[in-house]
C-alpha cells in the first residue's frame, strides 16, 4: 500500500533529432553530444518499473520535461470512490490499482525558470487544495492549471491502471476527530475559520498573524508578503520586488524589453555583451565591441591586427600598432621573440584568483632574469614547415595555433627547429613555469587573465562564453568552438 513521490528540479535538456527528454544533474556536461552524463526519460521509465509501490508519482519541473511521455489531454476519469463521504473508504479504494502518473513543468519545448512557478503551486496544491482531508491527482492539476506559462501537462505512463489515483492524506485525516474540511489546512476547521482559504492561526481564529514573525499573508505565496508586494498576485523575485521576473536581472518581465536574457536595470533588461555601452537589442553587433555612431560595430579591419583599415597604411598584411597597422621587418626571426624585463612576483594561487587546484598552493616569491618568449602561439604553419605535418583537430587555418601536440612532440620539434640554428645563437627553447605565469600575468602583475584584466572577455580571449558558463570573472558572449588565428584577439 506504499505511495512514492519522485519530485526532480534539474536542468533539462530535448533533443528533437531523437526525440528524447533529459533530466542534467549538477555534474552533468553542458556539452554532451551522446548524452552519457544525462539521464533519459526513457532511462527513468525504467529505474522505476521494478518500484513496487502501488502509487508512484512523478513531479518534473525541468526544462523540456514534457517530452517525459505522451500528454494526457482529457485527464483522467473520476475514480469510483469520488462521492463516498467516509475518508478511510476513499482511501481503501484507491489503493486497490495500481497508479503511475506524472506531472511536468511544461511542454517538451518549454523553458522552465529557475524559480518555478510549478513548484510554487504545486506547494499550494498541498497545503490548500482538496476538501481539507485528502487530495486527489486531478486536484493536484487544478492547481498546476493555474500556472500560465510554462503551461504544467501531466498524464499516466506504462504500469498505470484505471481507478489507481495517488492521493495525499493529511495527518490523521481519516480520524473521527479531524473529518472536518479545513482548505487552507492550518488546523482550523473553515466552519470555525475566520479566514478559511488562508493560512492562519488557533490564536487568531485561523487568520494570519499581522507585525510578527508568524505566517503573513502572502497569496502568490512567492515569500514576501503581501503588503511589500509590488505584484501580490503573481509569483515573483525579490529582487524584482515580488513581481515575476523570467531571466531573475531585478527587473520584472512587465518593464523588461528583454524578458528571456538577464540583462542591467540602465539598458531596460537587456544585456550589452560586448560591454560597448550600447545593449545587445540595439547593437547590430552584440558580441563585438564598437563606437554607437557604427551601431555597436567595430571599424572594417581586414587583416585583423587591431588597427582599423582606415588608419592601416597596410590594411591587408598583418602588422604592428606602432607601425600603423606594417609588419616589423626589422625582426628576421619567424617567431617574433620579444624581450620581458625579469624581477620578483608571487607564483602560486595568489590572493585575487579563483578555482586554484592544490598544485597551486601555497604561493611563493620567485625571482626571475630577463628572458624572451614568442609573442603568440606556435602557428600550425610554423609546426609544419618544420615537422612535415599537421596535428591539429582544427586545421586549415595555416595562422591558427598548432595544438593536438604532447611535450615529448615539442621537444622534438625544438630538437629539429635547434638544427638549424646558427653557431652562437641561444637554442630555442619552452618557457620555465615561472616564466610562462610571469609573462602571461603582464610582467608579474596581478591580472587574472592573458588580457591584463581580471575578467575574462571573448571579445580579447577565446573560450566557451556561453551564457550557462558565466561566472563573476567572465563576460557571456561568443562561443567560437574553433582556434582562430594568433593576434587576432
């Protein structure tokens, strides 16, 4: 006679080309192209077809949770025991089938918010819903009805059998001394209830208590009170002072021209990717920085050096900002050593970093002399001039970094790259530890990043920007999913 709730609140994913629902846990990949880190809907189905309760059900408030099973559009049929008074016969006659049923957030190609206004209703379901005594599924439904959008589907999957209802019992519902409807279920009968669909008091007659830390009334039950409320009717944040608020950025959806995408109070909602100062819904080029007189897109700059071709006396070769825009000459060696002015700095996780692994710790000073390093990556034309191959995953780019490449593959590359150094040239060599987090701090200083900055932005790096992976160190943006030359950033 055992009754299971399974209730998942998770990410959730929907691939159409399979047509197959996931549930993504905490440590599932945002990535995955097999779904190995996910849990199916199909896979679920199965964990719980040896459960051997008589009543399961499942409650799914995910995104994309519809594509759980077929929707059941008519509901199902009011079971046999709908019109017995007694409250143990009810219950008795449920139990006699067996119930699967399910209820999800919304539709397989629905959006669930992170604070859900499924799991608000479905609280409320519990607490006011039914005759007081018990609560039946299709009760339960009424109540997720009441949700707008995502729309709540529900429904009975494989095992289910007609008459079988899961049903919520409250505590000594079936005792003769409690077989009195109470809606709100505070513990006060309604026809002793001053305030019978709200959650009060014995002191107060069943109302709630007003000014003190009792319950308060708060009828879209969004945690703040009715009375500091700014949508009393409507489920919302608090950082949109109660009203509903999608992308949680404090402004609430009525005011927020960008209701789907978290974005700054100054800009009406919306976000500035680019961080250009004109908002992405104005910015004809979101994730790329530039002036408002070219609509938030940057100056035409062809060979893609950081000079602008109307300034670049050599707009379709590569070159220097000090050389408006020319290659260096001067500078014979392909690999454009420049010089780094050594002295003293902290290596190691140091105060102003994040995320630090163990190997990191504890941060020390260390003293450097000058040195020499490459102003960009290997290129992968430079590895092949050199190795006869390309190891890249991401080739046909001949400007784009080599990667693919172990250190045992680097040391014979400056094995081979060394043969052809003259007699009393310095070999070429890979950077000390030391060296590298030197040099790419700025010199020693205190910048997280390779951009001088301590926020990483794609816009000056290349890294996964998507919007799930923004963190309080990074600017949401491009993703590229591909090397791009060296310098071009």
């Amino acid at each position: 006679d055992d009754q299971v709730l399974y209730y998942f609140s998770m990410h959730g994913v929907y691939v159409a080309a399979s047509d197959r629902g996931y549930l993504v846990g905490f440590d599932g990949q945002f990535k995955d192209i097999y779904g190995d880190s996910w849990l199916s809907y199909d896979e679920l189905r199965n964990d719980l077809a040896p459960c051997k309760a008589m009543h399961i059900l499942l409650a799914l408030d995910a995104c994309h949770s519809g594509s759980f099973g077929i929707r059941n559009k008519s509901g199902p049929a009011a079971p046999a025991y709908d019109q017995e008074k007694d409250c143990a016969t009810r219950v008795e006659k449920t139990m006699r089938f067996r119930g699967r049923q399910y209820c999800t957030s919304g539709n397989k190609d629905a959006k669930t918010p992170a604070r859900s206004l499924f799991a608000q209703r479905f609280t409320e379901a519990l607490r006011k819903g039914g005759d007081g005594l018990i609560l039946r599924f299709d009760d339960l439904e009424y109540w997720l009805g009441k949700v707008e959008s995502p729309k709540p589907e529900s429904g009975t999957f494989v095992g289910h059998e007609p008459g079988g209802d899961f049903v919520f019992v409250r505590k000594n519902a079936c005792a003769l001394s409690a077989a009195l409807p109470d809606r709100d279920g505070d513990g006060v009968p309604d026809a002793e209830d001053k305030c019978p669909d709200e959650y009060g008091t014995k002191a107060k007659m069943g109302c709630p208590e007003k000014g003190d830390a009792g319950p308060v009334a708060d009828a879209d039950f969004d945690g703040i009170p009715d009375e500091r409320d700014g949508c009393p009717t409507e489920f919302g944040t608090a950082r949109a002072n109660g009203c509903p608020d999608r992308d949680n950025d404090g402004v609430p959806d009525k005011s927020d021209k960008c209701p789907d995408s978290a974005g700054e109070p100054q800009w009406q909602g919306c976000p500035d990717t680019d961080r250009d100062g004109i908002p992405d819904h104005e910015d004809q080029c979101p994730d790329q920085r530039g002036p408002a007189a070219a609509n938030g897109c940057p100056p035409p700059d062809r060979d893609r050096d950081g000079v602008p071709d109307k300034a670049d006396k050599c707009p379709d070769e590569a070159g220097e900002t000090y050389l408006e825009g020319c290659p260096d000459t001067t500078n014979a060696d392909p690999y454009r050593l420049i010089p780094v002015k050594g002295g003293a700095f902290t290596m190691g996780c140091t105060g102003e970093q994040k995320d630090c692994n163990d190997d990191e710790k504890p941060a020390h000073q260390v003293t450097l002399s000058d040195f020499y390093i490459g102003k960009y990556e290997v290129t992968q034309k430079q590895w092949q001039n050199v190795m006869s191959s390309n190891p890249s995953q991401f080739k046909n780019c001949d400007e784009c970094p080599v990667e693919n490449v172990s250190w045992n593959d680097v040391q014979a590359f400056l094995k081979k790259l060394n043969a052809g150094v003259p007699a009393g040239q310095n070999p070429y060599r890979l950077p000390t530890e030391a060296e590298w987090e030197y040099a790419a701090r700025g010199g020693g200083g205190t910048a997280l990043f390779g951009n001088g900055k301590n926020v990483a932005d794609p816009n000056e790096m290349n890294f996964d920007a998507s919007a799930s992976h923004r963190t309080s160190y990074s600017i949401a943006g491009q993703f590229r999913q591909k090397t791009v030359p060296v310098g071009s950033l």
